[in-house]
C-alpha cells in the first residue's frame, strides 16, 4: 500500500516516533477540575490533540522515507502496519470525548477527517482492516458531534463512501458494507444536508447492498434506517424524484459542495476577523449556490439566509454600511430566523434607527419563544 504524498502544507520533517498510547491516557484523564497549570480543560486536549496529529503525519510521512532500501513488499508491510497504529490511536483517542473535544479534534489545523484521508492515502479497499479502521474513525468523529457531521462535506467523506460503496456493490466485502453503512447512518442523521446529500449519491446502491447482504442483519437494519430516512426526504420534496437516474442529482451536490466549502473558508475567516477575505468567499458561495433552481428547498433557503447574514456582518466590518443592510434584508427573503433578525438590528443601529433597530430584537425574542413554547 503506498499512500499518497501529503500535500506540501502537511508535510513535516519530524521524525519523532509516534507515542500516541501516552496522549491517550492523558486526554482521558483530564477532569473539569483540573487545572493546575492555568489551562482550560479544551486548551489542555488543544495541546495533547495536536502532538497526537503532527506525530501521526511525520510518522507515516517517516516511515515511507526511511523504507526506501528496503525490499519494496517489505516497505509496503511496515508502511500498512503504521497506517493501523495510528488509525487505531486516532479512534481510540476520540471515541468517548464529549462533542467540544470532538469539535477541536476535527477542525484542529487540516482537520480530523481530513487526517484520515491523507493516512490511508491511495490504498485499495481489497485490504479490509485498513478500510474498516479509517470508517471506524470517522464514525468517531460524528457521532454526537454536529461539527463532525457538517466537517464531512468540505473533507471529501461524502466522494470516499461513494468509492467504498460502488466497490462493495461489486464484491461481497460484508464487513466493509456494515461499517459503511453504520459510518454513514451516523453521518446522515441529525444533519439534513447530509441526509440530503446521501440520498442523491448513495440511494441506489444501498439498495443494491441491501439486497446483496439480505442475510446480514447488521447490514439489512442500516440499509432500511438509511432508506427510511431518504423515502421521508423524498416525500417531504417531492422535486428530488427527478434528479434520481439523471447527471442532475450530481450537478446538484457538487454545487452543495462546493458552496460548502467557500462558507466554511468564510468562518475561518471570520474567526480571525479578516472581515475582507471572508466577504470574498462568502459571495462566491452565494453565486454558486444561486446556479441552481431549487431554492423552495429548505435547506438550500436556510444556507442563502445563513450567507447573506454572514456577508451583512462583513460589510458591516469594513464600512459599507448600506451594503450590509441589503444583505440582511436579502437574508430574511430566504429564512426569518433569529440571527437575521439581529444582524439586521445590529446594522439597523449602526445606521442611527434605533426604533427599527429594537423591533428586530422583538422579533428575535418573538422567534425564540415560538421556539420554547
């Protein structure tokens, strides 16, 4: 198995060897209570997390290097064998961390999800344990964790299970197809973009699966979960039944996709108020995701909402204060939720209308308790 190069940014020249079962043990000793040197508990994983990921990078990145000279089923043996530690330290690792833990570990530097990828790099699904660990990993990073869920779209899960899926649908693999299935149920619930997504790639060949492995339990119990929760989508718009068969299902996720990636790019921006760059990417993210027709869809409404509100605040940052409330009343055009309800008053009191400004916080307080009630 030869993984693929890391790109340049991931590539370290530590070769410190891996001691990943020492961070373990110290991340899940950490207590509420623990304190002792002035660090929060989330600075404490923050540092623990990354010497687990830049020791996880250099050792694979090390261990392909240092096997040159040796013979070359030799040096693909050892490489998998480095593979397997650190997918099994990565899992280990996460498992049972709380969802603020698992929010650090994967948007931590490259991203956690993104580690993955990078470690099993271009080897084939024919090896069954590497394949089996890395979904076992990414589950980790989603259950309970929304940051997780959504950190799928911009790291490329969604291309890996269609890989892994197309390949089971040519093959037995029986216990890929069950963790591929539990690793996706767990990606797609509570997340209706990600349902949506998975519904538009991966419907059909579930079904396939499901038939393939009608005798397996564990498979035909996650394939009907995940075909339950299509059907409900489906049936809630009835719109999508006509992207089934057709290049207009795929056209359609790219565009998700790729406007998924402009707005998580605009919130790293945003974190470190460079207000200009984040603006840029925001608006890119609005015009691709204006390409398509599909605007009455819920999800697609509450992104635009979601982009324009964001843009609004931006606008706001450097200056361009009417601008910005354009982009807040395009907001609520799209979704009248809480947030664009107090962007708008926030920009509404920068521009001296104080009256309109404290109605918009009514209608915020109006929304939440609608919410409560």
């Amino acid at each position: 198995m030869n993984a693929a190069p890391p790109p340049a940014a991931l590539r370290l020249s530590d070769d410190e060897p891996l001691r990943t079962n020492d961070t373990t043990a110290s991340a899940n000793k950490m207590t509420l209570s623990e304190n002792i040197d002035g660090r929060s508990e989330e600075e404490k994983f923050t540092s623990l997390w990354g010497q687990f990921y830049v020791q996880a990078q250099s050792t694979i990145t090390s261990s392909s290097s240092s096997n040159q000279e040796v013979k070359e089923g030799t040096s693909e043996a050892l490489e998998r064998k480095h593979v397997l530690k650190v997918l099994d330290n990565f899992q280990r690792l996460i498992f049972a961390l709380d969802k603020d833990k698992k929010s650090i570990a994967v948007n931590y530097d490259k991203g956690g999800l993104e580690l993955i990828l990078y470690l099993i790099g271009d080897s084939t699904f024919d090896d069954e344990d590497v394949t089996v660990a890395a979904l076992k990993c990414i589950k980790s990073c989603v259950v309970k964790n929304p940051q997780g869920k959504s950190r799928c779209r911009r790291a490329g899960v969604f291309g890996y299970f269609s890989c892994i899926l197309e390949t089971c649908c040519h093959g037995r693999r029986e216990k890929i197809t069950e963790e591929a299935l539990t690793t996706l149920a767990a990606i797609c619930i509570g997340d209706d973009l990600n349902a949506l997504i998975g519904f538009l790639l991966h419907k059909e060949m579930i079904e396939k699966l499901s038939s393939i492995h009608s005798s397996n339990t564990n498979v035909k119990n996650m394939s009907t979960y995940l075909l339950t929760l299509f059907t409900k989508i489906q049936s809630e718009l009835p719109i999508l039944e006509t992207m089934i068969d057709s290049d207009t299902a795929t056209t359609f996720v790219d565009i998700l996709l790729k406007t998924e990636k402009y707005r998580a790019e605009a919130k790293d921006a945003l974190k470190s108020q460079q207000f200009g760059f984040a603006e840029g990417k925001l608006t890119n993210a609005i015009n691709v995701l204006s390409q398509q027709e599909n605007f009455f869809l819920p999800v697609i409404r509450e992104a635009l909402g979601e982009l324009y509100s964001d843009r609004a605040i931006c606008r706001l940052e450097t200056g361009y204060h009417e601008s910005a409330l354009s982009d807040a009343d395009s907001s609520l055009k799209w979704t009248d939720g809480i947030q664009q309800r107090l962007v708008r008053s926030k920009v509404l009191k920068i521009l001296g209308r104080e009256e309109e400004a404290k109605q918009e916080i009514g209608k915020a307080n109006l929304i939440l308790n609608q919410a409560n009630s």
